[in-house]
C-alpha cells in the first residue's frame, strides 16, 4: 500500500495544527491517498524517505523514463497558490524547474536537486550572501505575472495596522524603532514595484544543482520592489557585525538604490513584528538589531 510508505513527521503534523487547526488536521489526514494519487497519476516510484518543510511533505521520487524528481504535497493557501506560476515563469532560471502541477490540490512535481548541500553549510558566510543576491538578480529580472500578490496592498495593509500595534509594544524604543520602520514604508508604498519576488530566499532554501551550482526552492512570490527581498539574508545566520556589509553588498549585485532598499528592509521588520505582536510573542531582537543597524 502506498499509505504504508510515506511517514508523515509529526513535526509536520503538529505546525499544520498549529497554523490551519481544522483545515491542517484535514490536509495530514488525507496525505497518504493524496500521495497514492499522485504516484499513479505521473507514473512515480518513491526513492527514498519523506522530506518535509511547515507546510509541505516532499517524496523522492523517479519518473517512468528513470528520471529523478520529487513530489511536493502542500497545504493550498495564497503563498503556495503562486509557487507554479512563479516557476513557470522562471523556467529554471535560478530556480528548480517545474515538471507537472495539480491545480486543485496544490501537489507539484519538481526536478530533484541536493537537499544534503544547502548554502546554509557554506562555510563563508559572505560567500553565501552573494550567492542570495546572484539568485535575487536573476530572479527579479522579470516582471510579475498578472493576478500575483502584490507589495503595494501588504504594505499598505501593514501601515494600517501599524498605529494598533505599535499600542501594544511595551517598550518605548522599540515602540519609536518600529514607528521609523512604518515611516520607512510610508516614503516607498506609493511605487511598490513589479518584479517578480521570490519573498523568501533565505539559505536554507538555495540548494546544489547537477546543472547549475546552486538554485532556489519554495518562493512565496510577490510582486514588487526587490528591495523586500534582502531581509531573510541579513536575518538568517544573523551576524550583527555584517548587517551592513551584507546589505550593501547585495544592493550592488542587485544595483538597487541604497534608501529605497532600506526602507524595503524596515518594512519587513515592520512585517514580522506585527505578525509577532498579533500572536502575542515578544520581538524577534535580531529583527530589531537589523533594524537599528540599518536606520542609522
């Protein structure tokens, strides 16, 4: 029985809980015929032990001609409705090439590439920033499809909620910080940009490729300015004393305008401190580190 074969992580199973309740509980329950589904459907034989992310189980797997690939079984909400139309659009470029998609279930067929080599493991840690904005550079070189999320309508969302948080924030300099950050937001949301945003390109989400050294998985895709995609490389391997050098290093492989990409940046601090304040969780402090360094 292909039910018998995959294992679902409890891990999985508990942020699915955690994040969609009954609609999460719903979608682990149905995984094992939603795999056997799709294993017959696209001719697939699993290769190895399940994979997953908070959102996603992904099976190794070969197709019939005894190519590799994996299969990505996910939760269907607004951020992974636009994974396949970002890669098609890409089509490789930077990014895992798209085999086959479902659109009702969400379930994606993708090329297999290393998940043991992530750029997480490089050792070099600026290396593997320039790695982010090498990627960013070529994935932001289109222009976003019509019908994809767009910055314009976050960052507006988020300024008007900002007054009622920042209410909330019990700290004084935390409280004038984030008010610099919606400030920040204020002077960019009238020109969100249109490019395409892979959204969340941090390091454990570029992985080692057979045809290129390292491509990009999982986007979250937006439309807007690119300067809202640096945030994840400064957070990730959080190093205080390259918030700057980081930034500035990527805004010259992007060629981005230095004040319009800050201003990017504090949004999304302003982003995840909101979504912090909303759950009742105090503010990430490397989040507020980066904003500080950044604000000048």
């Amino acid at each position: 029985m292909v039910g018998e074969m995959i294992d679902v992580p409890g891990e999985l199973v508990a942020s699915q809980e955690r994040f969609n309740g009954d609609a999460g509980r719903a979608f682990v329950a149905d995984l094992p015929r939603r795999a056997a589904e799709f294993l017959e459907r696209w001719r697939l034989r699993v290769d190895g032990p399940p994979m997953y992310g908070m959102c996603a189980l992904v099976l190794p797997v070969v197709r019939a001609a005894g190519t590799p690939a994996v299969l990505k079984l996910q939760f269907l909400d607004e951020e992974s409705a636009g994974e396949p139309v970002a890669l098609r659009v890409w089509d490789g470029d930077g990014a895992v090439r798209l085999l086959e998609y479902d659109a009702v279930t969400g379930s994606l067929l993708l090329e297999r590439l290393d998940e043991t080599r992530m750029l997480t493991y490089v050792p070099d840690s600026r290396a593997a920033a320039l790695v982010i904005a090498r990627l960013l550079a070529r994935l932001t070189s289109v222009p976003a499809p019509e019908g994809m999320r767009r910055l314009g309508d976050i960052a507006q969302a988020m300024l008007d909620e900002a007054p009622r948080a920042l209410e909330r924030i019990p700290g004084p300099a935390d409280r004038r910080l984030l008010a610099d950050c919606a400030a920040a937001v204020r002077e960019v949301v009238s020109e969100p940009g249109d490019r395409l945003l892979h959204w969340d390109l941090h390091y454990d989400n570029v992985l080692a490729a057979d045809r290129e050294p390292w491509l990009a998985i999982d986007p979250k895709p937006l439309a807007g300015d690119p300067g809202f995609e640096l945030f994840p490389a400064l957070d990730n391997r959080f190093e205080p004393d390259d918030i700057v050098w980081r930034f500035d290093a990527m805004t010259e492989v992007l060629g981005l305008e230095r004040e319009r990409a800050r201003a990017w940046t504090l949004g999304r601090v302003l982003q995840n401190s909101l979504w912090a304040t909303k759950a009742g969780r105090p503010l990430p402090p490397d989040h507020l580190e980066i904003a500080r360094s950044l604000r000048g």
